[in-house]
C-alpha cells in the first residue's frame, strides 16, 4: 500500500511563502500526473496545480503567478512552492498521485492558515 506524506503547511502572514511537499512510500511506476488539491471549510476540494509525467503543469487561475508545482520523477516526490499568500488560500491541502490503469493514491492532507 503507498501512503504519501505531506510536510510544509503551517501559519503564515499575508503575503508570506510556504512550500509544501509530498513524498510517497515507495517508488510508483507508471505515474500519470501528480498534484495539489485543497479544501477549505464549507466548500468542494478544487485543484490547485498539476504536473504530468512529461513535465507540463497546470495551475488553477486563483493561484496562477504565485504558486509554482515541481516534482522529482526519480525520487516520486512533488512540492508547491507558494508565493504572496492570501487568506483565501487557507485550506487543508492534500497531495495526489494518479497511475496509469491503477487509479490514484491521496495524501492525509496538510493545514495551510494565511492570517494576520
């Protein structure tokens, strides 16, 4: 069974930085995409950025400029760098990884709080 860890999140000032990052177990194989999701109190868990096996990324409007998605293919490991945080972006922020013909793992998730 793969278990990814996420580490990173914690209390941050307004226009502060965090970088988040996710590592899984073991090695997986046949990955498709890894990603950042978040949910925030009340609302639906919506994608935060993406990245596929070829190195494109995806990163949702709300945080496109600030936050950047990165991964290691060797060490099956992917980070979110974010940048000018706002209170908006307060969630619990949870990793993700999908294989080919496998389905996808999830993260236990990793409180982000932007506040002053």
């Amino acid at each position: 069974q793969v278990q990814l860890v996420e580490s990173g999140g914690g209390l941050v000032h307004p226009g502060g930085s965090l970088r988040l990052s996710c590592a899984a177990s073991r090695i997986i194989f046949s990955i498709r995409s890894m990603g950042w999701y978040r949910q925030a109190p009340g609302k639906q868990r919506e994608l935060v950025a993406s990245i596929n096996n070829g190195g494109s990324t995806n990163h949702a409007d709300s945080v496109k400029g600030r936050f950047t998605i990165s991964r290691d293919n060797a060490k099956n490991t992917v980070d979110l760098q974010m940048n000018s945080l706002k209170p908006e972006d307060t969630a619990v922020y949870y990793c993700n990884i999908v294989r080919w013909g496998v389905g996808d793992y999830w993260g236990q998730g990793t409180q982000v709080t932007v506040s002053s």
